[in-house]
C-alpha cells in the first residue's frame, strides 16, 4: 500500500518501489528543511509542542526528533558502565496511524538492542502498563450516561458527550472544578450554566462513578486517571501524534510516565480536531516556553486547490492557539480543482470508477473515506472492475502487498496521505451540519457538533496530494457545501 505521512521527503516515492510487489517502504535518510531542522538540531529535555496545519510534516518532523533524541539518550547509555535500555514511547491517535508509524519508526531506530521501542494507540499502551480488565467499551459506557441523561430529563446526545468531555478533562477528585471552568472546545450551545452543570454532575455523572464502582467495571477515562497517580515507566523519549485529540487526563498520563530529564514531543493542530476534547497546557502541568513551541508554515502535501478547498470548509470557525488553517499560499504546487460529483449514489460509484481508469494505481494511491465505513455497494463494483483494494480502518498493520487502493473511514484517515482521495456518498441525511436560518439563532461557527462535522471532512479533503472527489445526491446535499463557493470546485452531474 502506497502511502505517506504529510512530508515532501518522508513521503514514499514510486522510485522506492523494487520487484512487482509494491510494499509500503519508509525513507531513512530524511533531508529535512531549515524549518524542521531547527526543531531538533539542538536536544534538550522537556516537552516540546509542534503544531502545522494538515500537509505541514508535523508526523515527519517529529519522527525526524524521535531519532536524534533517541541518538542522543543512546550514545550516553553506552557512556555508561552498566547501560540500561533506552525507553521510547510512540502514542497515536488511532490503529491505523499506529500501523504506518510503526513501520517508519522500526526502520528508524533498526534493531539496537540498547533501545526499547513501544508503538501503541493510549488505551492499548494504559491497558498493558494498568493490567486492567473488565473494561467498559466505548458504547456501553456511552449506552449508560445516555440512560442516566434520559432518567434525567435531558437531550441524550449532548449529555453523553459533556459527561466524556468532564470524566476526560478533571481528574475524579476535581470533578467539582468543572462548575466553574471554561468549557474550551466544547462550543456556547447549549448553554450550560452552574445549575445545568450540577444537574449534569449529580445526576449523570455521578452515578456512572458509582456504577463503574458497584459493578466492579473501569472504563479507558479509569486507565488515564490511574496512570495520572501512579508511575508504572519512566521512558526517555516520548512522541505523541495527534494530541489535538487526547483528553487532558490521557496528557497527564503521559506526562507522569517520563523520566526526570525525558524529551517529550507532542504534535497537534486543533483545527484538525474531532472529539469534544480541549485542554490548555498550563491545566496538564506543563509550562510551555516559547523556544519549545514550533509552529510549521510550509504546505508540503497539498496543490493550492485542495488547500483552498479545505480551507473554505472551516471558514468562520474559531482557531485557538494550538490550532493552524489549511495554508493554500504555501501550497506546493497548482492542480486541479477538486470534483463534485452530484446524483445517485449508484452514479457516483459509476463516476469514481471511471475516475480510477485515469490514474496509475502501479504509482499512485487512491483512498475511499466515508464518514460512517459505507462501502457496501462500492465493493461489488470495484471487484467488477478489477481494482484490488485493501481495508485501512482500525488495522494495527500496515499492509504490505500490492494494492493502491484504501478503502478507511474519515476518522482512521487522521495522519495519513494519498495521492488521491475520492468521498462519495456525503449525503446530508449522513453528514449532518446546521446551519441557521435566522439571524437569531446561534453562529454555527460556535456549535460544536457542527463544527467538528465540518473539521472532520476538511481533513479528509487534506489528506490529497494530487486530487479530491466528493459526492452527493443533489436532493441532500451536506450542509458543509454552503460554506464552499461555486469556483472552487469543478461540478458534475452523474
């Protein structure tokens, strides 16, 4: 599988492919630029932040960190008479970024025996140093607080997710702090004032604490909390990639699991986030100096099209601190416009076929992303066709045989790069996001759930390199395509 993190010289080239088995390889010898080499020439530790927008090399760069701060802590081991292992930690966001980096990390760091290298998505890692067991799984803790919202007299949804966002962001014994926080990230409707918040933290919350308890279940918020009290490792050189979406307790997690002079990378872009998670440094411990806050400027991976495209897409929503929007000024290079395909679903599969006949899959990569893994009559008709195609979505393996084509749901996209992305099926029954009719009626911009939608498919736009397909019926068609004027797309009627 042909296919690269954001990087104009991580990115695997169609020159480093031998033989007729096309397998996923990973450069070494990486040249970075003058912005990526002033991140890492000097090492120090402490935490560093590195934030970009999407196609910035935030990945690379970082993974350029990992080696020479992991070059750095291996030659004073061997300094010393009794060397102990250098212990590095790579987090990522999810199974499928945890695949690709594990493949460039090992190729990286070789087979030192001196190094002790552990690649993990946070509940995995928090599950293997905790030995927890019985663990609530995401959907019947959700399925709970949703049945406490209810008893409760409130909107389900919106309580399930304000209830993760608390248990994620305080730790248990400051639950009551939440009263009068800030809710960053968590958008202005609805409103919830102190007496919704002590509605919510003793009817929802509360209780979920005490069922958790009589139950003798834990759930993965248990395992950030556990690890945020108790020191379990100490690693040397910590990585941590799309940090924009971990809770504020899987940091602390994090950052209670360092050794006392350990080099801890966090990269992130908060416009890029899809979980109602937020934190500020200062609340996670860490008092962040500005030479240890990078921010890269250069778009490596998208033609200005995309960039554009994807930028419009986040018009009007608020970016804070950590966050960067898609730089179509500092794009790469001109291509063409993106394509919306509009008619039946069954056309649009028609209309991205006949889009895959024009590119060279022995060179290429084509992605289908989905919001919800739909891909059940695209399948069918990729076999018809012939196109081999392998599935990305939550495999902790890389694949390694010939097929160029990925079939991934938006979400397990995060961190990764193809030639071509082709989204088909955005219907808005399936895409929902409001926008108001009325003048008085709340800004989308500060509706969170909108927002997220909207962030969500802006970084499946930015993971093209070369072209973006889109498609929908033009009887429901998304709401995100207000945001996006006429020029900035090529319209066809299938």
């Amino acid at each position: 599988m042909r296919c690269a993190i954001a990087s104009h010289h991580l990115m695997v080239g169609s020159n480093f492919y031998h033989g007729r088995t096309r397998r996923m390889k990973a450069l070494i010898d990486v040249v970075p630029t003058a912005e990526q080499l002033a991140l890492f020439s000097r090492v120090t530790s402490g935490v560093d932040v590195i934030r970009g927008a999407a196609g910035s090399g935030k990945t690379t760069t970082a993974l350029l960190k990992l080696r020479t701060s992991v070059a750095f802590y291996l030659n004073r081991a061997r300094r010393q008479a009794e060397p102990r292992p250098v212990k590095v930690l790579v987090l990522t966001f999810n199974r499928t970024l945890r695949g690709y980096i594990n493949e460039l990390t090992q190729r990286q760091l070789g087979r030192e025996p001196l190094i002790s290298l552990e690649i993990a998505t946070f509940n995995k890692w928090a599950q293997n140093l905790t030995d927890a067991r019985n663990i609530l799984d995401l959907d019947e803790a959700s399925a709970h607080l949703g049945s406490l919202a209810t008893l409760s007299g409130l909107d389900s949804e919106f309580a399930v997710e304000e209830a993760q966002y608390v248990l994620g962001r305080f730790p248990i014994a400051d639950l009551d702090d939440y009263l009068s926080a800030r809710r960053d990230g968590r958008g202005v409707t609805p409103r919830m004032e102190k007496p919704a918040r002590q509605v919510l933290l003793d009817r929802v919350i509360r209780p979920y604490l005490n069922f958790k308890q009589e139950s003798g279940r834990v759930d993965w918020g248990d395992l950030a909390c556990e690890l945020s009290n108790t020191q379990v490792e100490q690693y040397d050189v910590i990585v941590v990639d799309e940090t924009q979406d971990f809770s504020a307790n899987e940091i602390r997690a994090v950052l209670n699991q360092r050794s006392a002079d350990a080099s801890v990378t966090f990269v992130l872009d908060s416009a890029q986030r899809i979980y109602a998670r937020n934190f500020s440094w200062v609340e996670v411990g860490v008092n962040l100096r500005p030479e240890k806050s990078h921010t890269l400027q250069t778009n490596y991976r998208n033609t200005r099209q995309i960039a554009r495209f994807a930028s419009a897409m986040l018009s009007g929503l608020p970016i804070d601190d950590n966050g960067t929007m898609p730089n179509y000024a500092s794009a790469r290079a001109d291509g063409p416009k993106p394509i919306v395909l509009r008619g039946a679903y069954l056309n649009q599969v028609r209309g991205a076929i006949q889009f895959l006949r024009g590119i060279d899959l022995t060179e290429q990569s084509v992605a289908f992303l989905h919001y919800k893994g739909w891909f059940r009559d695209l399948i069918p008709a990729l076999n018809r066709a012939g196109f081999p195609f392998v599935s990305l979505t939550g495999s902790p393996i890389w694949p390694e045989g010939p097929e160029n084509i990925a079939l991934c749901t938006l979400h397990s996209s995060k961190g990764l790069e193809f030639d071509h992305v082709i989204m088909i099926g955005l219907d808005g029954s399936v895409l929902r996001v409001e926008v108001p009719d009325d003048e008085d009626q709340i800004d989308v911009a500060e509706h969170e759930p909108s927002a997220r939608l909207r962030r969500l498919v802006a970084m499946g736009v930015g993971r093209a390199r070369e072209s973006v397909l889109i498609g929908f019926k033009p009887s429901d068609t998304p709401d995100i395509m207000h945001f996006v004027d006429d020029d900035l797309y090529e319209g066809r009627d299938v």
